[in-house]
C-alpha cells in the first residue's frame, strides 16, 4: 500500500520547538519590513525571499503534480512557500496552506467526496482560488488572505469563516453553507447567487457598495474602471487586525439583487440608514429598465436623497426668476405695465408662484401667465417630491 505523502516545509535551521515558539506570520513579515510598498509583485516578491532566505520556492517537480497540475496524496499541508505554478487539488482529505504565495491559480475541489477541512492561513494568491463542488465539508476556514479572484460555486459546507482577509473579486454562486461567517475583511466586487444558508455573520461594512455597479461577470473583462481598480490591487498589503450610478445602462443586473437581496437578509444593514438606503436607491434604479426613467431617477435620487430636491428646487427657483427679469415676461404692477422686473422683484414673485403662496401684488400678463402657472405647477411637484424623499429617507 502507498505510503500517504505529506509535504511540511519549515526552516531546518531551526529547531522544532523554537518553531513552535516562534510561529511566522506572513502578513506580520510583509508589514514589518514594508514590503507592501513596492510597486510591482516580482520586485515585492524578490524583497520578500530575499528578506526570508526560510521561505522555500515550489515548482511543479518538487510538488511532484502530473500534466495536469494535479497533485493526488490525501492530505496535503504546506507552510512558508512560494508556489511557482498552478496546482489542484481534488481527492485530498485535508487541505492546509499557511504563510503561502501562490503565483498560479488554486484549485480545490472533492471528486471522492472525502475533503473534511480547507485551510488557507496567511496567504497571498496571485491567480484564482477556485472551491468547486465540495461535498459536505466540514470546514472551510479562510484567515488573513490577499487574493485578485476568489470563486467559490456548488459546493455544500457545513461550517465556512473568512476573516481579516483582502479580496478584489470575491463571487458564491449555489452554494448551500449550514453556518457562514464573515468579519473584518475587505471585499472589492462580490457577487452572491443562489446562496442558501442557514446561521450568517455578515458584516456589511465588508462590502464596497459604490463598486456594484462597475463589474458584471459578462462584461468586467471590458469595464475599463474595473481593470483599472484590479491592476492597483496590492496583493501584498493585508488588512490591519464604499460609483453605482455609472455603467448601469446596458449591464444584467440579476445578480446584483441576488447579493442586495442577501445583504439586506442576513446582515443588520438597515441599522445603518445611510447605506441602507443607498442599496434602495440602487434597487430602485436597477429596477428600471429604460434609459430615460433611469435619467429622472438620478436627478431625483428616486426619492431617497432629499438634498437632490432641494438642489432641483433651487435651480428652478432661479431659473424662473432669471426669466421675469427679461423684457420679454410682462407684467402689471398697481395698474401699470412692466416689460421685466428688478431683481428684488423677480426674486419675490419667483418664490411666491414657486410655492403657490401668490399674494396677487404683481400680476403676469400675456405669455407670462403660462410661465408663471407652469413654475406654480413644478413647485407643487418638487415640494411633494421633497416631503416624499424626506419620509423614505428618515422614517
């Protein structure tokens, strides 16, 4: 029978027990030696072996992985490494990654339907963590990880933790997890679909809101703002232990509900007004479909955003006043004509016709009587609009 294989590197200079005394930390090295403040990965990558001659680099061979990246022994730990290629991981029974950097992609998933637990501690994955179809797993544990990609999809998990960990894009799609738990992390882009759960921590602090609408899985690859923040990602800066409006046009939304729809569930999000009713307002815009409703609905702040009426209610009001000071709006003032009033003037009947007050001191004549209705008219709708918004934003 085969001898089960299990690769542990550690430092051979050092003795076990001052190993164990002294355990490494990635995210404490890189801080430590501000290796997060060089520019690029290779440069930050050389800093770092350099710095840690204890970190062992990986190759295929050493890993002993077939044509296929596979690597096939059933329980796999590997600590202080850098990982030079992809690797998968498929029939394994315990799965634990410490202090890692993986420049390939990770794959993971359970073809034997044996895998107990995943580890990923202190770990730095330059290509994409892949979780795909595990089956009853026990555990899914994810500590203080810097990724650009995270996909986890049809999978069942009995218990799953992320915490104090940076992740640009970072998508669930069908899973089923008995027991999630999220804190402290950093989520650029997300995406939840077709997640069912039964016990959620999710602190929605996690989640950058004002990227929702910048990233599609259809169409990220060509969002310019998208490449531009996922390029700027810094792999190496771990966590210390959130614009809607553009690029809605022409995008499927469906999965934003679905993550909008799982926030709002399972976080205490409507705690805080501010960001619950920034997810309103974006439920709102999403909702409609047409170019031009989704025009009004900006201006507006469909409802939600006060300030935007007062500011529309404004420029209307001077708008209207800037019109009566023209020759061209006449009016009768104690039995006399005016082509155009003075400042003062046009400022008061402004304001008075804008809020239908109307004290009847000056009166329009000719075309000016369809001015001054129709400025009474949008005042009676945008003063409703601003009592409605007031209400949907505060109570």
């Amino acid at each position: 029978m085969k001898e089960k294989k299990e690769i542990i590197l550690k430092n051979p200079l050092l003795p076990k027990l001052m190993e164990e005394e002294l355990p490494i930390y990635l995210s404490k090295i890189v801080s430590e030696h501000r290796i997060d403040y060089e520019k690029n990965f290779d440069g930050q990558l050389k800093k770092l072996l350099q710095t840690r001659p204890d970190f062992k680099t990986l190759n295929k061979s050493d890993l002993g992985l077939d044509g296929e990246d596979r690597y096939h022994e059933p329980i796999v730990e590997i600590q202080n490494s850098v990982i030079m290629c992809s690797i998968s991981l498929q029939n394994s029974i315990q799965i634990k990654f410490k202090n890692c950097i993986i420049l390939g992609n990770l794959t993971i998933g359970d073809k034997t339907n044996n895998l107990k637990n995943v580890t990923l501690d202190n770990c730095i994955i330059k290509g994409r963590l892949n979780i795909v179809r595990l089956v009853e797993t026990d555990d899914l544990s994810i500590i203080s990880l810097n990724a650009s990609d995270v996909n986890i999809r049809l999978s069942s998990i009995l218990r799953m933790g992320i915490h104090s960990s940076r992740i640009f894009k970072f998508e669930l799609e069908e899973n089923i997890i008995q027991q999630f738990m999220t804190y402290d992390n950093d989520f650029s882009f997300v995406k939840f679909v077709k997640l069912k759960t039964e016990k959620v921590y999710f602190d929605y602090n996690q989640i950058n809101y004002e990227n929702l609408g910048y990233y599609t899985i259809d169409d990220y690859k060509r969002n310019k703002k998208y490449l531009k923040l996922r390029d700027g990602f810094n792999l190496f800066l771990f966590r210390d232990s959130t614009n809607l409006e553009q690029n809605l046009d022409n995008m499927s939304h469906s999965y934003i509900f679905d993550t909008i729809n799982f926030i709002e569930k399972n976080t205490t999000i409507r705690d805080n007004k501010d960001i619950f009713n920034k997810l309103k307002y974006y439920k709102t815009i999403l909702a409609n479909k047409r170019k031009f409703l989704k025009y009004i609905l900006r201006i507006t702040g469909a409802l939600l955003k006060p300030i935007r009426i007062l500011f529309m209610a404004i420029i209307l009001y001077s708008l209207f006043t800037l019109i009566y000071l023209l020759p061209i709006s006449h009016f009768s003032i104690n039995e006399e004509l005016v082509n155009g009033l003075d400042v003062m003037d046009s400022l008061y009947f402004s304001g008075t016709t804008f809020t239908t007050i109307g004290y009847g001191e000056i009166v329009p004549v000719g075309i000016t009587k369809l001015l001054s209705v129709f400025e009474g008219f949008l005042g009676i709708i945008v003063s409703s609009a601003f009592l409605v918004s007031l209400t949907r934003k505060y109570l």
